[in-house]
C-alpha cells in the first residue's frame, strides 16, 4: 500500500543565515510496509523537534564527524516522536511510540532502528519527547551532573538559559542548591528566566557592551560552572571571570555557525592560570543513562518542580518558519512540529 508522503526538502547547502525559501515542501509516495530484505521499521512521525545543531548540517562540509550533513533535494532530519506501523526488527511492534532520529516527512522508513528508543511513560504530553525527555534533556543532564559535578552553594551561568538544554540545566541547578544566573537575547526572556524557571539572575547580553563587567556584576564571587551553549565573545568573558578549579560544559556555539571564519578565544591561558576543566559533550555517550535520567525527572514534572516551556506548530507545512524561528533566535520556547497527534 502506498500513501501521499508530505516532506521538507533541503534545497541546498547553506552560507551565512538560513533563510524559510532554502527549505522547500514536496509531495511523494510511500510504501507502508518495510522491504522484505529490510530489518528497519516504518513509521507515522507525530512531533518534529526543531535543534540549534540542525544549523551545522547545513553545511557542505561539516566541520564534525558525528552527524551526515542534509543532502540537497532530500528531505531534513532531526529528532521526533514517530509510531511504528510496520516492522522487522525484532524490538519493535505496530503501535509503538518511538523517538531518534527520523525524516521530516509524514511517513519514514527508518533503516537503522537501534537509534530509536521506546516511549513507556505516556502520561506527560508526547511532545516531551522531543525536548525535555529526549535528547536535550540527557543533554543538560548528562552535561551538568556527569561532566560539572555541581556542589551546593556554587556560582552557575548558563548562556542562551532560554534554550531548551538551558532551561533544564538552570532547574538542574536550583535543584541542586546552587546559585543560578543565566544569559538571553531579549527581555522577555530575562523575566521569564528569573519569574518563571527560579534563575537567581539573568540578563540581555545584546544590551551589555562589555561582557566581562556584567559577568562581574552578576557573579561577583566568580563562576564555578559554566555551562556553554553559544561560544565566542561570551566564553572569552566567561574564562576570566572562572573561579580556580572552575569546571565548563561546553555544549553548543551557537554564536559561531553561521559565521564563515569562526571567532578566535584570546583568554585560554586562564584555563592555566585557574586549572579550569573544559570538556566537550556528546550526548549519545550517555545514552545508557537515559533510565536514570528518567527516574530523577519524570518525578520532577509530574509534581510541577520543573518548568517546560513549548512553541507548538501546527502541520508540516510549518516546519521551514519554525526552524528558522529557532536558529534566529526569535522562539520563546522549545520549537515543535506538530505532523500528526496520532
């Protein structure tokens, strides 16, 4: 049986900002049942989750070896939660919800169903599994608990605290007993950061002209942990103001990817100076912990002690704006497409 198969189409590699017209809908057939030569699933995709990291696989060469970049004329991928209609694979049945990696399209078949993971708990909204239950909530979790080690009382920043892994990380840290400030690009998203998610400060880095003094006004004391979601100019002004044995996450560069010569860091010798850890994540390295994970928060949201905020978007044919919502900075909340509720 074949269906009508909504997608969004990579046009073509990317410089400098993405723009809605360099993703483009299409319309093509699919077949509902997986090859016979074929142990992969088949799958009806129902959330679409919108990622900063999307941006460098838009990229002709990626300056990394984790993801395959998009391939011009062929539909984005992403994470989503997707249910399975037809399957080979031994671990997986009809009607089980998923989410990994998928296509942004209506209908997938997904070749490599190890990376899917089966959703078991359904009483929180489905959409949590593109965002706070997913991969960006192992992300903060995995950043912060295994790689910053936290102690209470310690001095946490946090930039772009807005994003999804912010969020939660901020949580995290008041959790845990810490003093929490973080960074956004608007005010709206300062308040929202200190009225409704508990950071202790937060402020608008494009209003402050000199990033080492306002790190120094919100951190007086000096930073134990950073928590490094954008790069650049900040994790410059972040090194000097590291207290000694400080420990950073670095996490993202969203200040970097779409720049084509990225931006140089001047104030390494700190990392000397104040023995100060930095270490790289990779989320799927922590993959095993995700039961753990699950256990320490799903508590957490059934009793309303973390906040979650989500900009849901209805239909495929949404997808384009909000993606480019998201990598310009203008969403105020986890990014969703919504495909289909079941």
């Amino acid at each position: 049986m074949e269906v009508s198969n909504k997608q969004v189409i990579y046009r073509d590699y990317i410089t400098g900002f993405p723009k809605e017209t360099d993703l483009v809908l299409n319309t093509s057939t699919k077949s509902l049942k997986v090859p016979e030569e074929s142990n992969g699933v088949l799958v009806k995709n129902l959330y679409l989750s919108c990622d900063p990291f999307m941006r460098v696989l838009m990229r002709k060469v990626p300056d990394n070896n984790l993801f395959t970049c998009f391939i011009p004329g062929s539909p984005i991928t992403g994470f989503g939660v997707a249910r399975v209609l037809d399957s080979r694979h031994p671990n997986f049945k009809e009607g089980d919800l998923v989410w990994g990696t998928t296509a942004w399209e209506e209908y997938s078949l997904i070749t490599t169903p190890e990376t899917l993971i089966k959703i078991e708990h359904t009483d929180v909204p489905l959409s949590y599994y593109t965002g706070i239950l997913s991969m960006p909530g192992m992300t903060a979790y995995a950043g912060f608990y295994e790689l910053c080690s936290p102690r209470k009382g310690e001095c946490v920043f946090i930039s772009s605290a807005f994003g999804t892994v912010g969020q939660i990380v901020g949580q995290f840290a008041k959790l845990t007993g810490c003093y929490v400030v973080g960074s956004a690009g608007s005010k709206e998203k300062v308040d929202l950061l200190k009225n409704k998610l508990g950071f202790d400060a937060a402020f608008n880095y494009k209003e402050e002209h000199d990033l080492d003094a306002a790190l120094k006004r919100y951190c007086p004391d000096g930073i134990h942990i950073y928590f490094d979601n954008v790069g650049g100019k900040m994790l410059d002004a972040v090194l000097l103001n590291m207290r000694p044995q400080g420990r950073i996450a670095a996490c993202g560069m969203v200040s970097q990817y779409n720049l084509e010569e990225p931006e140089g860091v001047k104030n390494l010798i700190q990392v000397i100076y104040k023995q100060i850890r930095i270490e790289g994540l990779v989320v799927f390295n922590y993959y095993h912990l995700y039961p753990k994970f699950l256990d320490m928060i799903l508590p957490h949201i059934r009793e309303g002690k973390i906040v979650y905020f989500e900009e849901i978007n209805e239909g495929l044919e949404s997808g384009p704006a909000a993606l480019i919502k998201l990598l310009s900075g203008r969403n105020v909340g986890k990014q969703v497409v919504v495909v289909a509720r079941e």
